[in-house]
C-alpha cells in the first residue's frame, strides 16, 4: 500500500475525516505520489498524478474542500517531470499551511463573537468551530458548549473528546434535544462541508435543524468554513452532491435481515438555506451568506475558469 492508496482508505472509512482534514490529508498524499513517481517522462509522469487525482477525488463527494486542494496542487505548468514534481511539492506545502493558517485565523476573528458567560451549541466534529471555542477560552472567557452526539457515526464524541481535553465545560446532548435545549443557547457555531454561490450551508445531516431551531429561538447561527470550502462548480448551477452512506451505519445488518423489506436511508449531509445563517467566519473575515458569490470569484477565481473548461470530473491540463 502507498500513502496515496492509504489515504484514499482512510478518506473512505471516516479515519481521516472532517473536511479540513481531508483536504489536507489529500495535498499531502498527492505531494507523497510525487515524490514517488518516475519524472522521466513528463506525459506518463502527469498521467499517474491525474490517476492519484481520480482516486482521491472519489473517496467523499461532498466535501467541496477536497476537490480544491487537488485543483490547488494540480494547478501548475511544467516543461519536464522534475520541474512538475517540484511544483507539485511545493503546491501541496503551500495549500497544507495556509489550510492550517486559516482555521487559526477563523479561530481569532470568531472569539470575537463569544462573551464571557456564553452557552454555544456545535453539531458534529468541525476543526474550524472548535478553534474558534478554544481561542475564546483561552482569552479567559468562561464558556460552555453544548454538542450532539451526531448519529449515526457519533462524531460529538470526537468534539467532546476535544473540549473535556482543553478544559472546556461541555455538555453531550442527543441530536433530538437539541430544539429543548436552544433556550439556554445563546449563539450556534458549526463548521462546513461546502459553502455554495448562494451562500447555502451543506454539513453533517442534522444542521438545517439546528438552523431551523436556532431561528425560531433568534439564536445567532454562525458557520466557521475556510473559503476553499466554497464551491465554484455551484456558480454554474450545479448542485453539491449529498453522501449516501452504509445503512449497517444506522441500522446494525441482523435488524436488516430481520426486515428485509425496510428500506433505510444514511445521507451524510443536509443543506441549509442562507437565510437561516447570520454569519460565515472565514480567514479573510466575518461575512454575510449573500457574499459568497464575492468569495468564489475573487478568491477561488483560478478555479472558475478552469471548472469551466473541465467536464464533469476531468483533470485540470497540467502541462
Ligand atoms: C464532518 C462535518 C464537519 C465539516 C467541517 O463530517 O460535517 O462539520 O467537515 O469540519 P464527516 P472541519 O465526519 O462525515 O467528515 O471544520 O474540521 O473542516
């Protein structure tokens, strides 16, 4: 097994999960294929890295994250394989740690939202929200946070783990209390899979209802996404795709024997709409949904001329 293989496995089983996480995981086993790959010939050399691209690119659909960190270390012109390999490298490098410089960033610019005394709800496992529930912390502010178990694969534990290490009073509540408990909420923070050009959220199914909540209890409902979790392809109209996982996730294979004729549905991820967000915290600033079209064009603009030239799941011309 080569990291590459390793890292598509792992992106597939969940080990490697979390949309920052998975980006990152990717540039870097994109570097390591690199750096493995003959760089005699510059044709075959491409070929294998557009190879390592598809595999990579299949393991998650939803996480719009994924897709751009390949574009990113796929983004380069090369006369001969030496100079591909070195720029590959160095694209990965530079995605990982402006990757790892923008959940810092997302962590300053959101503390600023949370007040000493404040209660704040998080649903599922998000690098990006936790960051941002750390920072505040550790600037003093006494804070409790409030997350879901998140069925079926219970990342809440992953985000409880989290906050009881830190030293963060926490609460684990079941995905189903969460409208009972938005009273004593004062400000929602969850992180993104994928933010679309109308400024609509698609993360861990169960968020839209914890949108849904918040709004009717006028609780703040913030998202924490780095903008390479925006998607460019949604500027042409199309839609981000929604995981449809297991069901042995939900339901364990002998109740499935036991009624052969149940059909059990797992997506993975739910959208919610742009009006039920108040405010994405990204590295370059704390933004209304209405501006993600902005943050497409001007940031991710490479992107957009290419996803036009490339049908479907094509591999950028890297030559
Ligand atoms: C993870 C999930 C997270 C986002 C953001 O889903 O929905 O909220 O990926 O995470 P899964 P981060 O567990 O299915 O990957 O802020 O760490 O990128």
């Amino acid at each position: 097994m080569t990291i590459l293989t390793e890292t598509a496995e792992k992106i597939k089983n969940m080990e490697i999960r979390g949309a920052g996480k998975i980006a990152r995981a990717a540039a870097n086993a994109m570097k390591e294929e690199a750096k493995s790959a003959p760089t005699d010939d510059l044709k075959a050399f491409n070929k294998r890295m557009g190879e390592a691209y598809e595999l990579l690119y299949s393991t998650r659909p939803t996480a719009v994250s994924l897709p751009n960190a390949l574009r990113a270390v796929m983004n380069y012109k090369a006369d001969n394989g030496e100079e591909a390999r070195r720029a590959i490298i160095e694209n990965a490098d530079k995605f990982i740690t402006a990757s790892e410089n923008a959940v810092r960033r997302i962590g300053e610019i959101g503390a600023h939202r949370i007040k000493d005394g404040d209660t704040i709800l998080t649903h599922c496992n998000s690098s990006a929200a936790f960051g941002i529930f750390e920072t505040a912390f550790k600037q003093g502010k006494k804070i409790n946070v409030i997350a879901t178990e998140t069925r079926p694969r219970q990342q809440g534990y992953i985000t409880v783990d989290f906050l009881q290490n830190a030293g963060i009073p926490s609460t684990l509540i079941l995905d189903s209390a969460v409208r009972y408990y938005m009273k004593k909420v004062d400000l929602v923070i969850v992180g993104a899979d994928a933010i679309t050009a109308n400024g609509s959220l698609i993360n861990k199914v169960g968020t839209s209802q914890v949108a849904l909540a918040a709004n009717e209890a006028r609780v703040n409902f913030i998202v924490a996404a780095e903008t390479y979790k925006f998607s460019p392809r949604t500027m042409f109209g199309e839609r981000v795709e929604i995981e449809e996982r297991d069901p042995a996730e939900v339901l364990s294979p002998e109740l499935q024997k036991k009624w052969p004729k149940l059909k059990v549905a797992n997506p993975a991820f739910d959208v919610t709409p742009h009006k039920y967000i108040d405010m994405i915290i990204t590295e370059i600033g704390a933004i209304s949904p209405e501006m993600a079209y902005w943050v497409i064009k001007d940031k991710l603009g490479w992107e957009l001329q290419e996803t036009a030239e490339i049908n479907g799941k094509g591999v950028q011309q890297c030559e």
